[in-house]
C-alpha cells in the first residue's frame, strides 16, 4: 500500500469521515506511511507526542497504566481501521496517555504536529476538527468509567461491546479472545464466560475462537438499557 492509497483509505472511515472534505485533503498532504509489525510498541504512555497517528489496516491494542497491586498494564481498547491516536496530547501540549502495540502488521499515517500547527494557521477550524476527535476519546473514557462502577458484570461487558462498536466505526466483528475481553470490562475470567455464554443464548452476540460478533448493535444497546434498570442508556448517564 502506497501512500496515496492510504490516504484515500483513511478518510472514508472513523475521525475523518465525518470531517469537510479540504480539511481532510490539507491534513494529510503532510502525513507520511508508518509500518510496524505484530507485537511493536507504537508508543509507550509518557512518551513525548509529535505526532497524529491513524490507523489505515492492522489492528492496535491500547493498554492503561496498571493500578497498585496489578501485575501489568491493562487492555482498555482494541482499536480498528479510521482509529487516531494523539489529538489530546496534540491539543494539550502533553505526552502520550496511554501505550498502544500492533496485534497484527499494521500500517499507519503519521502527521507530524508542525504541520497540524502550520494548517491551524491558515485556518482556525482546524483546532476544532481535532476536538471532534478528542471528544470521542473522552466519551469512550466515560463509558469505560461507567463500565467499571457498575456492579453488574453483564453491564460491564454489554459497555464494553458497545464501546467497542461505536468507536470503531459501527464495526460488528472483533478478533479478541475472551480474557481479553474480560480484561477489558474489568471482570474475571469465569465472569465474563458466565456473561458471554447469556449473551449468546439470548441472540446478542456470536463467538469462535478467538473472534466475536454483534449480531444486532441496536438489540445490544436495547438489552444494556434494560439491564441498567431505569429504561436509560449509558450514554445518557454519561452525559
């Protein structure tokens, strides 16, 4: 995959489909091809932030910083094609919150933050097309947030689905395994099998090895309501 066509790639998906069309041609004239293989760390948390990084094809893993008493950093997010890593620290002046590695070769745009700056120059939308781009990091934080003061561990992981959904770009079809998935709604392993095997004889979702599917994204966000016991989506609570 060439450049070009990556670039033609990337602005159909995720941050920038939404996006005016100038806007999406200006910031990427100034990305370039990134390509690492499975298992390369794209950057650890803490690291400085030069750049915006969105994801063309591969698949990324982001992993939080463990709590005391953890033995390592925990999954928070498995990240798909038209995901961008970097617009908080880019607004923010701040290093990377998170580490983020390759769970298959994977092949990224760069776009260096001297060029975000020089294009915020010439047009001040600029700074509030990448906060499109934060708000949606920051919403995927308060559903993870909500998922994990909930007691219930069906919620947690109906959260986790449904998150995993709408920040990947409405996809259905995930290559994760179930302690993975567990791991990232903060549940054990036999409380997420418990929950999981519910949730596939209820017609929810479908599972193989290593690979799960959202068989129905609007009976998920209808059984998650239901559960949460007030008739109101997390969503809504989160706002």
């Amino acid at each position: 995959m060439d450049v070009t066509h990556a670039r033609r790639r990337i602005r159909e998906t995720g941050w920038l489909g939404n996006l005016p069309g100038p806007f999406c041609t200006a910031l990427l004239a100034g990305s370039h091809l990134r390509r690492v293989g499975n298992g390369e760390v794209l950057f650890h948390r803490d690291d400085p932030a030069p750049d915006l990084l969105g994801l063309v094809d591969g698949l990324l893993y982001v992993y939080a910083d463990a709590d005391a008493g953890d033995e390592g950093p925990r999954l928070v997010f498995v990240a798909h094609p038209g995901w961008w890593a970097g617009s908080v620290a880019m607004v923010g002046g701040s290093e990377r919150r998170c580490t983020v590695v390759a769970r298959a070769p994977s092949v990224l745009l760069s776009v260096p933050r001297m060029h975000i700056e020089a294009l915020a120059r010439r047009d001040p939308a600029t700074w509030r097309h990448v906060a499109v781009n934060v708000a949606a990091q920051y919403d995927s934080l308060a559903l993870l947030s909500l998922a994990q003061a909930n007691p219930d561990p069906r919620v947690r992981l109906l959260i986790s689905l449904k998150r995993l959904h709408r920040f990947n770009d409405g996809a259905t079809i995930f290559p994760v395994t179930q302690s993975e998935l567990a791991e990232l709604s903060g549940l054990s392993r036999n409380s997420a099998n418990r929950a999981m095997r519910q949730f596939v004889a209820e017609g929810l979702i479908e599972t193989g090895y290593g690979w799960l599917r959202i068989v129905d994204p609007d009976t998920l966000d209808a059984a998650l309501c239901q559960r949460n016991g007030t008739g109101e989506c997390c969503e809504r609570r989160a706002g």
